[in-house]
C-alpha cells in the first residue's frame, strides 16, 4: 500500500460466482480491500473463509461493523434495492451489481436513499470497459470508416439461461437483464442522441419462464439504427460487432478482437461492376468490388478508459473524480429496459418515448 493512503474496507454481499470474482479483481487494488464476506449459504461462507475472507455470520453484523465502509452486493437481482437501503441507513457506500434493481421507481428510491445518507451508489457496470466495446467506440468519435449509421452489438451462446435464479421472474431472472443490460448500456453510453423508435421481441424457445434471449432495433434522432441482439440457443455465432459507416464496414468475431475494417479507397478510379452468376441468375449490384476499390486494414487501437472501475469508485469517494458509471445514466438504462419489456409485450413500435423522465 503506497505510504498514506487508507484502504476503504469493502465487504462483499453474495460470494456466488461473481462475489468471488470481485474479491479477485479487488485484491491488488491500490484504494480498496475485501475485509469479509456475507452469503446466505453456509457453503459458500465456507468457501470464503478457505480464500481468506473472514464470512459474517448475518447482514446484520456487516451493517453494525463501524470498520465497514462499502458493502458491494452481488446476490440476486430481487434484493439488491434492500440491502442497498439498509446499507445507506448504517452509513456504508455500495458498489451494486447489474441490473441494479427491477423497475426504475426501485432504482429512485436507492438514488434518493444514497443522497440522503451521503454515501457513494455506482453501479457494476463493467462492460464499458470491454475492449471490443472501447474499439467500437473509437470507430465512432473517430469517423475511422465514416460517419457510423448502422451498428449491430451482438452476445450469443448455446448453453441455455445458466444457474437456477437466472430462470425465475420472481429473482429477475432472463436475459435482458442479464446481458441485455450491458448492450444496452454500451449504445447509450457511445451513441449520444435521442431514441425516437423502438422494437422489440423476446424469445421463450427454451420453455423458461423468462426470457432467453431478445432483440431490439432502436432508431435514434442523428440516423443511427442500432440493432441488439442476445442468444442463448445459437450454435453458430454471429460477430460480436458488425457496423457500417459511410466510408466502410468493420466487423469484430469476438471478445478476442479478431476483426478488421473494409473502407474505400478514395485514389481508385470507379469502376463499373460486372454482373456475376448468382444461383440461377445475374447480379451487377451484389457483385464485389474490385479489388482496387477497398482497402482492408486493422482494427485501430481502443480507447482507453482513464481509471479501472474500482479506482474510479474509490477516487469519488474521496471526493476527487466524477463517477465513470453515473446513476442518471443507470436510470436511463432503466427507463429503457422497461421499454422495451413493454414493446415485446404489446407487439408495437414504440415513438415518442422519453428515457431521460425527471
């Protein structure tokens, strides 16, 4: 620990899978150290105790420890506005796992509660530090294949809805609030313009009570279209990112960054392009470019984030940065997810909407 400075004393609420994950990303962390844990489940406050966390014995004990400065929840979605509230009232910050909460009334109520106790609420948003993301984001301040106006944000897999929660309503189960949440929160984090149409449909392929996956067209005010995508029942994946610009096209397969970027090529004489057999007929306009034409180059380099998500957490409370993950930006989100909930119900299109409501 670097002289003077003072560790913030985090304990985390939910050592499952992404308790634990947590517990991994913070253990060198510089500002911040995992003092305990608190699960439900004897078991898993044993597997605690075996990492080297000391597991409390109740909420109630995390709560009353005055050497507690954070508690970061990461148990079900169903609980997270009521830990988070009895959190505030002992005078602990939070770090909340995505989603927040299930439904936006909840989320104000947390805001409202964190303000009140004047204590730190930032969301574990840890997508927008994903580099695929990042270099998707460069494509579009940059202009690298032109103006952006089509961009498609995809996730698939074949595995089904995992663990037992994630297939119930009742614990915000389903995949727009599992995975949905991030994409969402990528677009409106990149692209910053209005959404002036919306539609939506979720997929039960798999008999859940939930939803397995869904899709989501958005159009936004400066003639972006974006078009999301999660898939749980895909054997074969599509790219991970697939945009078109007005200079070009990028693709990018995977969290791995393979991908390139085709642009055209401004110096090469336009050339007429002959037609081509395309299964029983003749094409000019689907027909490849000449060779000529376009120029195939790299992916440029991702935007770096300024701080990790823990540093960042731990320089607002300290009172010297503003949080990377904003709560008005989380309620946007929100707002949006409900919109979408609601188009994939009703069958519409939905215009007119506002998710930036007071």
């Amino acid at each position: 620990m670097t002289m003077g400075k003072t560790k913030q004393a985090i304990v985390i609420v939910g050592y499952g899978g992404m308790g634990s994950y947590h517990a991994k990303l913070i253990k060198d962390n510089e500002y911040l150290e995992v003092t305990g844990t608190y699960d439900i489940l004897e078991d898993r406050r044993k597997v605690s105790s075996e990492d080297g966390y000391p597991a409390y014995d109740s909420y109630e004990q995390v709560l009353q420890d005055a050497a507690v400065d954070v508690i970061l929840i990461a148990t079900p979605n169903d609980v997270h506005k009521e830990l988070a509230l009895q959190a505030f009232t002992a005078g602990k910050h939070v770090i909340c796992e995505k989603p927040v909460t299930l439904s936006v009334s909840d989320f104000k109520e947390m805001v409202s509660a964190a303000d009140a106790a004047r204590r730190v609420l930032m969301v574990h948003q840890n997508r927008r530090w994903d580099e695929d993301f990042l270099t998707i984001k460069q494509m579009y301040n940059e202009k690298t294949i032109g103006d952006l106006f089509r961009i498609e944000s995809r996730v698939h897999g074949a595995n089904g809805i995992p663990g037992d929660w994630r297939h119930l309503e009742q614990y915000g189960g389903g995949m727009l609030l599992d995975w949905g949440v991030h994409l969402l929160d990528q677009i409106l984090f990149m692209v910053d313009s209005k959404i002036v149409s919306l539609s939506s449909r979720l997929s039960f392929i798999l008999g859940d009570e939930v939803d397995d996956g869904f899709e989501s067209v958005l159009q936004f005010e400066n003639g972006v279209s974006a078009l999301i995508e999660v898939g749980t029942t895909n054997f074969i994946t599509l790219p991970r990112w697939y945009v078109k610009g007005t200079e070009g096209t990028g693709i990018i397969e995977d969290w791995s960054l393979n991908g390139r970027v085709v642009t055209r090529n401004q110096d090469a004489v336009i050339v007429e392009p002959k037609p081509i057999q395309a299964g029983v007929g003749l094409t000019k306009t689907m027909a490849p470019p000449s060779e000529e034409a376009t120029i195939t180059g790299a992916l440029p380099e991702p935007y770096r984030q300024s701080s990790s998500f823990f540093d960042n957490f731990a320089a607002v409370i300290r009172g010297e940065a503003e949080p990377i993950v904003k709560n008005e930006e989380v309620l946007r989100v929100l707002n949006l997810i409900e919109a979408v909930f609601e188009s994939a119900r009703t069958g519409d299109t939905l215009k007119d909407f506002d998710i930036y409501p007071a």
